[in-house]
C-alpha cells in the first residue's frame, strides 16, 4: 500500500496514477473474493427458499450419497436460494447450497444428484477451509509484488511499478487457479464414488456437464482450461463418462414416485421465482398434469387470482384429498389472500400428515395468530414453539411466536422472541435490547431467563467486536 507521506513531494505520484493503482488493487481483491469470501457473503444475502416438501425430497434423493461420504446425514442440509443461473457450492459448515435456476433447468432428479455428488466431495475433502491456503499463497505473491511495484513508482518509475503490480497480479491469480482446478477435479471423482456406492447412476451428472458445455458453446466461452476455476465441460464430460459407463447402476432406472417429486417440487419453484406469464408459458393451460396444475397455482397466486389458484388447488386434491403438501398451498392461498380462519382446518391437517414438518407448522401458528381470535393463542403458542424446537433457524417463526406472545400480554417472552429473531439476524444491538426487557419480566434461573442471558452476553461480546474493529 503506497503512502504518500513516506514520499518526497517530487515522488508522488498524479491522482489519474492513484486511480489505477488503487484500481489495480480493487480488482485483486475482488478476483479473492470470487474465490469464495464473496461467494460466502452473497449466499447469506441472497433469499434462501426454504419450502417443506423440497426439503424432504432433498433429504431423501441425496441421503444415499451423504451415507457414501461417510457423512452423518442429520448434519448435511441441501438448500435452495433465488438465483436463475445453474450452479451449486458449498461455503462452509454441512450445506450444499443449489440455485433455484440449475433446478428449473435439470431434466430429472438423476441430474441433481450428481451434482449434489460433486459438492459433497468437497464437504468431505475440506475444500472451503483449504482454499484459505490457496488465497494466503495468491495474497502473498500480490503483496510482494505490491511493493516492489510501489518501490518502484517512489524511485520514479511509475510505469515500470505498475507493469510489476500487474504481472504480480496475474501470478497470483494463475497460483490460485491451478488450486482450485485442483479441488474441483478431486471432487469429480469423490462424485464417482460416492454414486458408485450409492448404486445411482452417474448419467444424470454426464447430461448437466453436457448442459453446461452446451451453454458455453452457445456464449462462446470455450477457451484455455488453465484459464479458469473449473476444469471446462468437454473435459469433465470425457472424464466423467469412461468412469460412469463402466459403473453397474450406469443404466439402473431412477425410482418413478420420486422422480414425480421432483417434478413436482420443480414446477412449484418455477411457479414461485418466474414471473407469471413466463410461468403460463412453461406449464399452460391445456397441459392438465400434476406438476402443471402445481405451478399455475402458484403463477395465479403471485398475481393475485386467488378463486383461479384456488381451483388449481382443488384440482390437485381431487387427484390426493390428503397430500400435506397440496394442503398446505390451499392453507397459504388462503391466509396470504386474507381468509386465515379457513386456512386453519389444511394446516392442521399438513402438519399432522408431516409428522410436525417445522416450517409449515410455522404457517399453522401464523395462520392462528392472523385471525385475531384469542380463543387461537394458546394453540398457536403450542405450535409455534414446537416448530422452533426442530428449527431454530427460522427468523419468521420466531417473529410469529412474538406476536403470539405480545397478544397474550407476556411482553417478556414476547420481547425474548424477538432477541432470537434479531440475534439470528446479525442486528446485535437490537438483539442487546430486546434480552434486557425480557430479563426484566422473566423469572429468574428459569430456561428462559437463562436463555436471554445468554443472548444478551453473546449480543454484547459482538458489539465490542465491532467497536475495536
């Protein structure tokens, strides 16, 4: 980093010349973070798309292959946010994160399994810790270069500096790219394995690399494979189809009821992220099958035709009266369209058929809450705190248990609610706040009281953190 005052004023450089150091700077760091510290904070600001039946579909399509890597599949969690383009990653902890786009484009189940297969190899190979390695090597080739560059530009030499920092930074961006090559590949035959002694077939992960080389061919992005993260397409596809064709379940049918699952968990996203006409034109009206009525339903329910979702609704439980899941749109259609009273009897009835399935239990407590019936409070507490028992992680239910609480005058459990809700959120000070209310009005050394303490201490200790930084 060049610092003015350490210069002569005979030395420093023009502001047109800081600008392109500082730009040459920026794009390093930018280049580091689309190695992960970006892609790590954009997934947690990106939408996650938590839905029940995906949820479970996911569980029980990839639960074979988490077994095959070893892994415990009640700490592994696949999970969906909103982004249209077709990819998948892993950012740390047990999570295969997949965009809602490389589900609206896969063709069947087959071909999300293998890539689940993939991101798995590098949960189990440790991939996000050690890519930390690959950025500190990168970084320290960048700083060398960095000053040697800023030497140069103090000796008068601005030209030559700025040739050194642009040559330091190429270097570094090659080192970190033949890592990541590196892992990438080791998770292509992680993937093998794991499909191999899940006895799926690997012909499903061949068809999405040919997706993929497909859509460079047609941006015209085929170049070097040295020049990028990824081995390219063509390359994986040769690779990944000698060792797939040989494998006993190469030609091993995927389970019909859940490959209609998977269709129908497919329409429904695609009925909630596209806008409603591109939805009508995927999945129109003369098209009379499951997942076509699933996705129109929600097109209409976005676009507010509620009596037109309803009858799509309807239409789905003539064909299963007592699937949790259609139950659980027609309770949704009706809360969010302002009928929560009628909304009642499908939400029970969903939650029952899922065993207590946590986020639509949520919507039941919601639902209870919205009628602004009292006689509901009590049920909807019940419920909700059931919910936040198998999902802690759900910032709505604990919203939701709040108002609960704040309708039953128990403002301290109603202002503890919403410390999780904002210590979840990352809103420290808030959170701080709402934990010492609740500590005013709860009983002392009960769970609660203990809980908040906690939540004030961990608050407390976070903001100092900042404070220093």
């Amino acid at each position: 980093m060049i610092q003015p005052t350490s210069l002569s004023a005979a030395r420093v450089p023009d502001l047109s010349l800081l600008r392109r150091v500082f730009g040459l700077v920026a794009r390093l760091l930018a280049i580091l973070a689309a190695f992960g510290i970006v892609g790590v904070q954009m997934a947690s600001a990106q939408s996650i798309l938590r839905d029940a039946e995906t949820e479970a579909l996911m569980r029980d399509a990839t639960g074979p292959l988490v077994k095959a890597a070893g892994l415990d599949p009640r700490n592994v969690e696949v999970l969906v946010i909103n982004d249209p383009s077709l990819n998948a990653f892993v950012a740390g902890g047990q999570i295969v994160w997949l965009h809602s786009g490389l589900i609206a484009a896969a063709d069947n189940v087959n071909q999300v399994q293998g890539v689940v297969a993939h991101e798995l190899g590098h949960i189990e190979g440790g991939h996000v810790i050690r890519s930390m390695d690959g950025i500190k090597e990168a970084t320290g080739i960048t700083l060398v270069t960095l000053l040697l560059g800023a030497a140069a530009m103090a000796m008068g030499g601005a030209e030559a500096g700025m040739g050194i920092m642009a040559a330091g930074q190429q270097a570094a961006m090659g080192k970190y790219l033949s890592f990541s090559r590196a892992q990438e590949s080791s998770a292509d035959a992680a993937g093998v394995r794991y499909l191999h002694d899940a006895g799926i077939s690997g012909k499903g992960s061949v068809e999405f690399f040919k997706k993929l080389q497909n859509l460079e061919y047609r941006l015209y992005v085929e170049q070097d494979s040295y020049a990028r993260t990824h081995p390219l397409s063509s390359d994986r596809v040769a690779t990944l189809t000698a060792a797939y064709q040989t494998d006993p379940a190469w030609n091993k049918q995927t389970d019909p009821a859940l490959e209609a699952r998977f269709q129908r968990v497919k329409a429904k996203l695609v009925g909630f992220v596209e806008e409603p006409p591109r939805t009508l034109q995927l999945y129109p009206p003369s098209d009379q099958s499951i997942p076509a009525h699933y996705a129109r339903a929600y097109a209409y329910h976005k676009s507010a035709y509620t009596d037109q979702a309803l009858l799509e609704v309807q239409t789905l439980l003539k064909s299963a009266p007592h699937d949790p899941y259609f139950l659980e749109l027609q309770g949704q259609v009706l809360l969010e369209s302002g009928k929560p009273v009628d909304a009642i009897a499908p939400l029970r009835e969903a939650v029952e058929r899922t065993g207590g399935a946590p986020l639509i239990a949520t919507l039941l407590g919601h639902a209870l809450v919205a009628t602004d019936d009292d006689k509901y409070l009590d049920e909807a507490v019940q419920v909700l705190r059931a919910a936040i028992t198998r999902d802690k992680d759900n910032p709505f239910a604990w919203y939701a248990l709040g108002n609960a609480y704040q309708r039953k005058g128990d403002t301290a459990r109603a202002a503890l609610a919403t410390a999780e809700r904002y210590q979840m959120e990352g809103q420290n000070a808030l959170a701080l706040r709402h934990a010492e209310v609740a500590l005013g009005g709860i009983q002392p050394n009960s769970a609660d009281y203990l809980r908040a303490q906690d939540i004030a201490m961990v608050s407390r200790a976070a903001m100092e953190k900042d404070k220093k930084r």
